[in-house]
C-alpha cells in the first residue's frame, strides 16, 4: 500500500511540476523577489474568438542578478526560435520581454544560484477533454537537470563565453546526462539569459519575419507596398507637372 502510495505521488509531482514548471522554495522565491526578477513560467490555454480556435500563450521572462538568475520562454518542437506576438519594454529590467501563442509550446526553464543551475524542458499542447469544447492542456518532461555545473562567471569575467556554453548535468550515480540534441542550442540561450544582469531583451523568442513580397495575411495590406505604391504616384504625378511646365503653353492640355 505504501509502494503503491509512494508511485502516485511520484507521478503527481512529475505531473505537477510538468505544466507548472520548477517547484522552487519559499527562500529562493524571496531571493528572487528581492534581487528584483519576474520570472513567469506559466502556459495558459485562451480562445481566439475571431479564429474559433483554442491556443498557448506564454511569456518569456527573467534576468539575473550576480548572485542569481531565473528565466523562462518557449521554442518549437525541433528547438528553434518561435517569433513573439507581441514584444514588452518597459521600465524595470529582469521582468517580462515577450508574449508567445502558438498551439504547441515546448518550455525552457532555467535558475542559476552562483554556478549551480537547474534546467527543466516541457513539452504543451492542447488536447481533447471528454464531451467538453474547451480542451485540456497535456504536459510533459522532455528533460529535467538538477544542480548541474559550469565553472564560469558569465555575469562576470568570463562574459565572452556567452552564448557558447551550458551547464553539465549528472545523474546521482555520477553518470552525466545528456542534453537532447535539438535543444541544445536553446539551453545554451537560456544559461546566457539567467547571466543577463539588468536583462531588458529576449534571448529566445523573436520577430517575425515576413518576405517583402509576401504578406502574413492574404486580405491584409502591407504597409511598405503601400508606401511605395504612394510614394510612386506622388513621383509620378511630379515629373507629370515638371514635363508639362516645360512643354510650350500651346501644346499644353487645356485646363477646366
């Protein structure tokens, strides 16, 4: 019974800690709230009424302070970057930097205290729930690494090494775990991130990129066509009245 009890909660922990992210302790949510980072892991399920479509939304966040950095933000299924809805500035720094919606979300999580680091990767998607419309959100380990090592101050001096380097992990055996090759560059990204003091950027998330012939939206104008479109007829028209004001009065087209 025992046995039985103890794999249950086991599997709610990882169920837990799966859609909400890393479970810190009240001391280290105080150190972060003291050094001044919001770190904002939550993966919401929000309904597009235009769309009629249900979707993720998530935020990227975080930044670091010497002593500690947390951050948290999303890439796709294969590791690479997602483009932003929408970038945030604002004020404060080591707060929120960009929000995401896509139907699936892969999450990178990171906290560094000194050099010690923790790095949880989660797979979210939606899925059906019974007779319901509304679906569930279905979370999942992808990789979870406890008190890994990297013996550089990135914050600090070692600084040029960023975004080249990651912690090493390990199993309690001593074995070292490997990352899975697709996000490996991702959590070379984020271990840059909880070494950003004062972070004012995103540093996985991005913009989107539209081919200047093409546009997002099939009904939708863009607007440096327009532009040009506007700025050719006004060239047009002005090298129309420079030739007329040249061409001899009796050859003019009369005026109304």
């Amino acid at each position: 019974m025992e046995s039985q009890l103890t794999t249950h909660d086991r599997r709610m922990e990882t169920e837990i800690l799966a859609r909400q992210g890393l479970r810190l302790p009240p001391i280290t949510l105080k150190c972060l709230r003291t050094a001044g980072i919001y770190c904002q892991p939550s993966v919401s399920i929000e309904h597009q009424h235009l769309a009629k479509k249900y979707v993720l939304r998530g935020v990227e966040s975080g930044g670091a302070v010497a002593e500690v950095g947390a951050y948290a933000s999303f890439v796709d299924e294969q590791g690479n970057g997602l483009p932003w809805l929408q970038r945030v500035d604002s004020i404060g720094v080591n707060g929120v930097h960009a929000i995401i919606v896509a139907p699936v979300l892969i999450r990178v999580q990171m906290l560094r205290i000194e050099r010690t680091y923790d790095l949880l990767i989660t797979r979210h998607e939606l899925a059906k729930s019974g007779d319901s419309q509304r679906p569930r959100l279905e979370s999942a380990i992808v990789f979870y690494g406890r008190r890994g090592s990297l013996e550089m101050e990135l914050w600090g001096q070692d600084g040029a090494f960023r975004g080249t380097v990651c912690p090493v992990f390990y199993t309690r055996a001593g074995e070292r775990v490997v990352l899975p090759n697709d996000f490996q560059d991702a959590a070379t990204r984020i271990t840059s991130a909880v070494c950003c003091l004062g972070c004012r950027h995103c540093h996985l998330l991005g913009p989107r990129l539209i081919a200047p012939d093409r546009t997002e939206d099939s009904n939708a104008l863009d607007v440096t066509d327009e532009q040009s479109a506007s700025v050719d007829a006004t060239a047009s028209g002005a090298a129309s009245r420079v030739l007329d004001e040249r061409r001899p009065y009796s050859t003019r087209p009369a005026q109304h």
